[in-house]
C-alpha cells in the first residue's frame, strides 16, 4: 500500500528506527504493507513533542488523535495536525472575569481554556490560541466573551456555555452576530453568514457564499465541486441542460468535507480527466476519498460522474 504523509510543522519520519526523510504539508509517501506493523517515529522541530505510531491495520480503521488518516484507493494519507510541547510547566497566557466566571487561557503541552464559576469547564484548544485575547461585547443585548487568535474565534455567553467556534475574518456584533469567513478555495470564496442570539444560543438566520475571483480553466471542476461544498451558486458551472438537476446534486454527491487533488496513482490508472477527490468521514479522525470526475464543454459541465 502506498502511504502519503503530511504534517502541519516541517519534521523528520523514521521507520522501523531508520530515517527515511522530511516531511511537511508538500505530499511524500513511500510503499509499506500494513501486514509489516511499522513502528513510525515523526519528529518535528521548535522543541515540539515526536510521534510515534504503528502502520498496520488497525491505524486504518482507529487512528489515534493526534493523527487524521485518508483512506484512497489502494492508499492512504496520513496527516499529524497536532504535536504536543516539550515544555511541562503551566504558563497563564490571559485571564479575565467575566459575569462571575473566571476564564484562564493557558498552555501546559498545549494550548488549554479554563471556566469556573457555578460550574468547571476545560476546553483543549488548537495550538494557535497560545496567543488569543479576550474581549467582551454586546450581542441582541447580552454580554458575551471573545476569546480571538488571528481569524479564530470562540464566542461564550454569560454563563460560560461556549456559543460559537469557527474561523472569522470579520465578526460584528450588534442586535445580530454578522461573521465573514474565508475559504480556502479556487475561487477565494467567502461565506458571509447571520446569526440572531436569545442570550442561550446562536440561530443561523441567513447566509450567502460569494466567489470573489473567477477560477482558472484548468481548475474548473475543482472550483465546481468546492462551490457544492460551500454552498455558492455553483449552478453556474452547469451546461443548460443540467441545471434543473442542481438542486438534487448536493444529495448525489453527498456529505463530504473537503476537496483534494488526486495522487500521482490515480492519473496513471485513470489518465488525465477531470477529477477530484471528495472528502467523506467514516469515523473519529478517520476519512475516505471518493474520486468524481466531469465533462466540460464550453467551459460548461455536461455531465458528473465517480470514478471508481
């Protein structure tokens, strides 16, 4: 089986004992037989903590947390998306009361959010909120924490129930919750959504997905399928005679996550068509890709298909 592996921060994998090379968020795989049990050793930089793990099959069918595992045709991808830090002691990066709650954002091996007041609660947090802020605002007339970390933001309500965690390029608060979030897509596309708030929990009100850039010709039918993915009007891909069958396309396709390119295996089985590879969860941290392919004609998409 052919093995991909990815990580979020540059690092060093081992097999067996053995250095076999870097790895980092560019795709480097190399034939293993899960049969074998591998023992594979991932360490990073920036006095991070290594991973370890055996290649075998139950890793694709129980990866561990740390890990999110892609299972292809014939393949796999594994991805380390989080490493823990050397560092032991407990550092407070931010505190602040609010509404009789005490929240500490800290790190301890990792990032950590803490709030206690009639009751505790202990949040596990992304590494990149080791340099979050706290802010309080007014939403629909309640006050409500902020706990923000680049375009990351967690929102909690005066009873320290945690309303909202997503990534924000722009939030407004006034008698609604206005978020912009961006995508990572071919057309740069943006959601822009509208929550109302009764001062428990956030009610999506409205919302729209705006493509801020048109895709290139070779990148149609990945522009397409992220179009389905975020909800845009991806209608306006579609030759005439397939848009009366748009509404029934999300429901064909599925519910899948994310959209990736295929391997190098799948162009030389397949050859060079239009595809992409859909992204479908099985279980916790644990993912299938399902190859779909188009047909263009006039820069319009005539027909949608799987490849298997």
């Amino acid at each position: 089986m052919r093995i991909y592996f990815l990580s979020y921060k540059p690092a060093i994998l081992k097999l067996n004992g053995l250095y076999v090379g870097g790895i980092d968020l560019f795709e480097r795989h190399i034939d293993i037989d899960p049969a074998d049990s591998v023992l594979a050793e991932i360490v990073p930089g920036e006095n991070l903590q290594s991973v370890n793990f055996f290649i075998n099959e139950k890793l694709l069918f129980q990866p561990p947390p740390f890990l999110d595992v892609y299972l292809m045709s014939g393949e796999a991808l594994i991805f380390v998306r989080e490493y823990g830090n050397k560092g032991a002691a407990l550092n407070v990066i931010a505190q602040t009361r609010f509404c009789g709650i005490l929240f500490t954002l800290f790190s301890q091996g990792g990032a950590y959010l803490s709030a206690e007041g009639a009751d505790y609660n202990l949040i596990q947090l992304p590494q990149k909120f080791t340099n979050a802020v706290f802010e309080e605002k007014m939403l629909a007339g309640y006050p409500v924490l902020t706990v923000k970390s680049g375009n990351s933001l967690i929102i909690f309500n005066d009873r320290g129930k945690r309303i909202f965690m997503n990534d924000a390029e722009k939030a407004e608060f006034s008698d609604v919750l206005e978020i912009t979030a961006a995508f990572e897509t071919c057309t740069a596309a943006k959601a822009e959504c509208v929550y109302s708030y009764d001062g428990e929990k956030l009610t999506l009100k409205a919302s729209r997905t705006i493509e801020t850039r048109p895709p290139e010709k070779n990148v149609l039918h990945f522009a397409f399928f992220e179009s389905v993915l975020t909800r845009g009007d991806y209608s306006a891909y579609l030759a005439d005679e397939l848009k009366d069958r748009s509404v029934v396309l999300k429901d064909y396709l599925g519910d899948f996550v994310s959209v990736t390119v295929p391997t190098e295996s799948f162009y030389s089985e397949h050859g060079d068509v239009r595809a992409a590879g859909l992204v479908y969860p099985k279980a916790q941290n644990l993912y299938e890709v399902k190859y779909y392919a188009v047909d263009v004609e006039q820069n319009k998409i005539t027909n949608v298909y799987p490849v298997e």
